[in-house]
C-alpha cells in the first residue's frame, strides 16, 4: 500500500490509532488494486500461454509472499470457498450443502439472498438464468 494512502485505512480502538501498513481483504478498491497489479506484472505474457511457475514470478518481480498465509506441497486447497486442485476447481461441499439446505425464500429480502447466494456458485450449474427466471419474477 502506498504510504501517502495508509492514512485512509485508519481506524480508532481503546488501545489507539492504527493504519494499514499492506493492503487488507475487505477494502472496497482491493481486488482492482490487485488486478491492476498484476496486469502491471504481467503485461507481456497476458492473453499467451505461460508456462512458468510461481515462484519464479515472485523472484523475478521480488513479490513478498504472508508464509503464514500459503500453502504450498498440496494436491487440492480450499480456496476462496472452491477446491482447487490438479482436476480443476470444484464447489465447496458445505457451501452447495448450504444453499440446499436453505428454506424457501419468503420475502423479496430472502430471494435476493438465495439468489445472491446461487451467483456465487453460478458457473458450475448449467442454464442458471433459465432456471431461475420464475425466481426473478419474484423481484
């Protein structure tokens, strides 16, 4: 995070003030931050097949690396709410168990809910917009 930007990150605790030294999840221009960082790294391999690991990225760029924050040596990882492995990306079990289990929706707040929910697991299931246009209607 830039120093000149730390200070818009402050917040206020009985033990003091504190800013962010690096950037945290959460805030609103996190993932565009990152994005735009990493089309700045990047920027002459996008859109070409790379076939170059990650660690040599982080080396030839000297990106810094949370340890307490990786994992590395794993065939599959939970990874933002999805299994990652060799196979591919798969949704989460207690996530799709989640979303079945829910009751139906009552109330226009419920039905946006479930379908905020179902947006996130959107790719994996097949005529999603078909399938949930009488939901839409709802709204």
């Amino acid at each position: 995070m830039a120093i000149e930007d730390r200070g818009k990150t402050s917040f206020i605790t009985p033990q003091g003030t504190f800013c962010y030294k690096v950037m945290p999840f959460g805030l609103k221009n996190a993932g565009i931050t990152y994005q735009r960082a990493m089309v700045i790294v990047f920027h002459d391999m996008i859109h070409k097949e790379i076939k170059v690991y990650v660690d040599d990225m982080i080396a030839k760029y000297q990106l810094k690396l949370n340890p307490t924050k990786c994992t590395f040596r794993v065939r599959s990882r939970k990874l933002l709410g999805f299994i990652v492995s060799e196979k591919g990306i798969k949704v989460y079990p207690i996530k799709a168990k989640a979303i079945i289990d829910m009751a139906p929706p009552k109330t226009k707040n419920e039905v946006k809910g479930f379908l905020g929910r179902v947006n996130c697991i959107a790719h994996f299931i097949s005529q999603l917009t078909d399938t949930c246009t009488l939901i839409f209607k709802l709204l």
